[in-house]
C-alpha cells in the first residue's frame, strides 16, 4: 500500500500542511502514520471533524478553540443542550458519516479586518482573533464547517478513521474563573486501529489505577469540600506511607552532607516583593494583612533557606552548602485544574537549596543527578531530562541567564547525559533541569527539578567570604528530586496499583488468625514486627475466616498471614506472599529476617 502524504515538515522542523505546500521549497515529507508528526495533524484535523458533526447535530453550536494537547485533542464549544458522556456515540456516529463523503479540506486566508467583519455575530471567534496577533488569519473548511485556524490539517475527511471520544467536560471560557463555563469534549485518534485498540486498553487501565480511587479504597488520603478544594487530608494508612518515604529521603539526604532545616510558612510581603515573587507569581500566592502589614503564606521554601545562610558569616570553606527542608507551600491553583494529590493548593516539597561558587556548579549539578537516578531506579522509574530556558516573565539580565543555562547544559554534556530543550520553561529567576519519569503504564509525569539561579543571591545581598578576604555572591541551586510528596505518592499509587514495595507500604502484613485461641499468638508478631519498624494489622472481626481473608487482600498488602493451631504450636507462620504470589510457611524468627532484609530495600 502506498503512503499516504498528510503534510511536510520545513527546514526548521514546522509543519506545513498540503494545502499551503506549493509555494515552498525544500519539504519532507510527513506520511499517514504515528509518527509525532503525523499525530498532530491527524489529531487536529479530527478535533474539526469532531466540531463539524456537532454543528450538524447541534446546529446552534459555536466554538471556541479546538488544540491538540498531549492527551489527544478537545474542542470547547457553546451549545443549548446538555451533552454527557452518553451522547458521545452519537457525535462519533455523525463523523463517520462525514467521513465516508470524503470532504475535500479547504484552506484561505484573510485579513483580520475581514475576520472580524465574518465573525462580527459570533463573540467566540471574536475572542479568539483578540488573541492573535497577525494581520492575517487562515480558516479551514470542510462541508458547512469553518473555523479559525493556523493548521495544519489533512487534505480530506477521508483518512480519518481511527478515533474515540474520550469524555465530556467543563471549561471556563479562556481559563478564566470568572467567565462563561463551556462545554468540551476531548478525544484521541491514531493512524491504525491496533494502536487506538492499545491506548484505549491502557486508559481502563489507568481508570483502574487512579489515585483517587485507590487512595479512597485503601484510606490512604481524603478530601473535604467543605474545608476547601486542593486540600488534601492524609489518613493514618496515607500518613504512614508518607512517613516512611520521608524517612527513607532524610537518611539519603545525611548521608549526601545535607542539612536539615526549617523556615515559616508565612513572611512579610516585602521579602517576596525583594525576590521578584510578588511581581511574578503574585496571582499565584495566598496575601493577608497582620498588624496593618501585608504578608505572604511561602510558594516556595527558597527566602526561608536565604535567611538562614546569612544568619551567620560563611566562607569558601563551608561551600557548597547545602540545606534541605520538607517545606509546606500553598499556591492558588484554579479550581478547574485541581485533580487529587496530582493538582493541589498546598503540598510539600522535598526542597533543597545548595550554595555554592560558580566553579562548583557542575559537581554539584551532577552530584544531584546521581541522587534524582538512585532515588528513579528504586522506584522503577525510567526518566528524562529537559533543560527550561529563560520563561517571558523573568527577573535578572540576559547575561546572567546564559551563564547559569550553560552551566546546566556543560554538566550534562560533559558527562554524555541526554537532555531535551524547553524554550522559555524555566523558573522566573533562573533556568532548570526538568525530571520526568515514565510510569508502568508508559505515562510522562514532571517530578524533580534542578535549578540554577544567581538572581535572588543578588537581590538579597547573600554573600561569602572569598579565598583572597574579598566578599563574593555564591550560586544557588534550587533542587527537589520529589518535586512533592503529594504528587510523588499520586504517582507512585498509579505506577503499582496500590501494590507497593515492602519498604514503604502503609500496612506491610495482616495477620488473620482463625479463631479467637489464635489471637494472642496474632498480637505476639505484631509486637515483633513493631520493633523491626514493620507496620501490621489484625482481621479478627466477627466475620468468617474467609471473609476476613478476602478483605485483607483487598487491602493490597504485602503479606496476609494465616494463624492457626499448627503455627501457634510451632511457632510459625503460614503465609500468602500478594507480590511473589506464593504461599509458603516459614518459622517466625525466619519470616522477621525475610521482614529486616526487605526492610533495607528501601535504602537509597
């Protein structure tokens, strides 16, 4: 079968769509399949496809904008009827029957002037050209449907066979809480049907895995409206799981020459308006008035780590040094955008600050690679890094800027470590290292950072004393290997389905003896297991044994242990091992060894 041409990609990586290609030279070819490329002009022509078998169904139907995002594509959209998750099946019905006409997809250009005088009756595509800049706008055409749009697109209707709409939501029209709420509805679409058959197996995958889910039916977090939304409460099995992460990433941060430190959660705005926060994150920050002063509850831990430094002379000698702190933040976050532990207003940081020379950048870079990879690797995760540069609304010179980027990116060069660019991604005060990690079922996630940043030494006067007496500023890293434990523990939820290892599992075993003779015994290994730090649990309700049984399993643990007459006589255990699906017994002393060595696992 030939291939088919669905557009070209130019000298400089752009693409271009066959509609717009005759006047230009020099255009590779990018063929009918699922290559990134292709994704994104097959994905963006069935977000018109889609809107185009709304518009005949609901011929009332105006829209807004219609992108392809990394989870597939939306559209949002104004329409006077309700449309749930049952009417999907309908609109897709609606695009294979255009589909089958083949449209031919159409594509010009006009003025803005002329746009507006187009759209003059529709506020939508008004809002829409007040977000663009050029004077000249393209629309794209297909059948009675026509919207504004850079592309590209398919040259027909036709080759788009492969898609699923995926669900139904609300969206504020432009992000902005404060105005209209639109409808949209995202889908997904792929240039074969075994690839769609795959992505569509691992989205019920992931519906399975959710943290939301698990973490409610293994009592690990909850939420509460009425306290306010992005809140998280940790539960007792929650708060042990995180317990133990934490412990695990304090023995590691020790043994690194990390020092354990603490700052407020809330210090006076001027502090933030010396930082450059107020000015650039402002709208991100929590403000309140105390004694006719303003003040900011901390989005960040970093003028805390400032202040600390400087509350005592420092010199070359003590650098690098480097403080670390499990620092509480808030940030507003917009309702729309709050998703359980993976999106909340307050969470903490696994936040640390290195001070150093500019000379000890790159040890000292590359020291916190070498944890990010031992911490990734003990969880299972694959990762990448991506270096973000110099974002639109930043402080300091340009100069400062290119020094502290090239740092980042002679680090990682010089050690032959892979890296990708984000254009303008960086923090407002200094580029970063990005860490993302892929999770069981192939999901990127941002977890980690790694920042350099000679602004806000600068802004607040932050100085060491010199080899040669002179007073110099140091070079701040800002580091999280974690990012957040919220986010981490989300993450890590979704990545073993609630099955996770031994060394921070918030229950580790559950013992169920057989009869109420059996219980005593049941509490003699929980106190054992107690003094090697292994949580348990006893099911000794009034319920039959195998229900008691089916409940433990439930609950995900590492171990259910059975007791009866035979292991309190001998003094052993009869045990069902969930993760080496095994059953096997084993004497106690032997199972509390097992326990201690899994135990040490854990260590990074």
């Amino acid at each position: 079968m030939d291939k088919i041409v669905i557009g070209y990609k130019d000298v400089n990586g752009n693409l271009i769509d066959t509609q717009s290609a005759n006047d230009i030279a020099g255009l590779s070819e990018v063929y009918y399949d699922n290559s990134p490329e292709a994704l994104e002009i097959i994905r963006h022509s069935t977000a018109h496809l889609m809107a185009q078998a709304i518009l005949e169904l609901y011929g009332n139907a105006q829209f807004f904008v219609g992108p392809v995002v990394d989870e597939g594509f939306y559209y949002d959209f104004r329409v006077d009827a309700k449309i749930g998750e049952e009417d999907l099946k309908i609109i897709e019905n609606k695009m294979k029957e255009i589909i089958k006409k083949k449209a031919k997809i159409e594509k010009y250009e006009i003025t803005k002037n002329e746009a507006l005088s187009k759209f003059a009756n529709d506020d939508l595509k008004l809002a829409v050209l007040s977000r663009i800049p050029d004077e000249r706008v393209s629309v794209y055409k297909q059948g009675d449907f026509e919207d504004l749009c850079r592309g590209p697109h398919v040259p027909t209707t036709g080759v788009l066979q492969n898609f699923k709409l995926t669900r139904v939501a609300g969206a504020y029209l432009g992000g902005d809480e404060k105005a209209e709420m639109l409808t949209r509805i995202y889908g997904i679409a792929f240039a074969d049907k075994d690839s769609l058959k795959a992505h569509l197996e691992m989205i019920e995958e992931a519906k399975k895995r959710d943290h939301r889910k698990l973490g409610s039916e293994l009592e690990l977090f909850m939420f509460n409206e009425e306290a306010g939304g992005g809140l998280p409460f940790w539960l007792p099995k929650g708060a042990r799981l995180r317990a133990k992460l934490e412990a695990i990433l304090h023995k590691a941060h020790r043994q690194r020459g990390y020092e354990p430190v603490r700052g407020p959660e809330i210090l006076n705005a001027n502090m933030w308006r010396t930082s450059g926060h107020y000015a650039c994150y402002g709208e991100n920050m929590y403000l309140t008035t105390i004694d006719e002063q303003e003040y900011g509850i901390k989005p960040m831990n970093c003028i805390g780590h400032i202040q600390i430094f400087k509350q005592s002379g420092k010199s070359y000698r003590d650098l690098p040094l480097k403080y670390y702190e499990y620092g509480v933040v808030h940030r507003h976050e917009k309702s729309g955008v709050l998703h359980g532990l993976l999106r909340v207003r307050e969470f903490t940081q696994d936040d640390a600050h290195i001070f150093c020379t500019p000379e000890q950048i790159k040890p000292v870079v590359l020291e916190v690679v070498e944890f990010v990879d031992s911490v990734m690797k003990k969880f299972g995760f694959d990762y990448t890094m991506e270096i973000s540069t110099k974002p639109e609304k930043a402080i300091g010179d340009d100069e400062v800027w290119d020094i502290a980027t090239n740092a980042l990116k002679e680090a990682l060069d010089e050690n032959s470590l892979p890296y990708g660019i984000d254009e303008g991604g960086g923090a407002f005060y200094g580029p970063k290292i990005d860490v993302k990690i892929t999770d069981a079922l192939g999901r990127k996630w941002q977890c980690g950072t790694i920042q350099v940043d000679f602004n806000l030494p600068q802004r607040f006067k932050v100085e060491y004393v010199a080899e040669d007496n002179s007073r110099k500023q140091p070079v701040m890293i800002h580091r999280a290997i974690l990012g957040s434990f919220e986010r981490f523990i989300a993450i890590l939820t979704e990545h073993f389905a609630g099955e996770f290892p031994l060394f921070i599992a918030p229950t580790q075993v559950i013992f169920v003896p057989i009869a109420e003779s059996h219980a005593a015994y049941a509490k003699e290994l929980q106190k054992a297991c107690m003094s090697i730090d292994i949580d348990s649990e006893i099911y000794d309700k009034n319920d039959s044994l195998n229900k008691r049984i089916r409940n433990a399993e439930k609950q995900r643990v590492p171990y259910v242990v059975i007791v009866g007459d035979e292991e309190v006589a001998s003094k052993s255990v009869a045990i069902r091992d969930r993760r080496a699906k095994e059953q096997y017994n084993l004497t106690k002393e032997e199972f509390m060894l097992q326990l201690s060595k899994q135990l040490q696992e854990g260590k990074i």
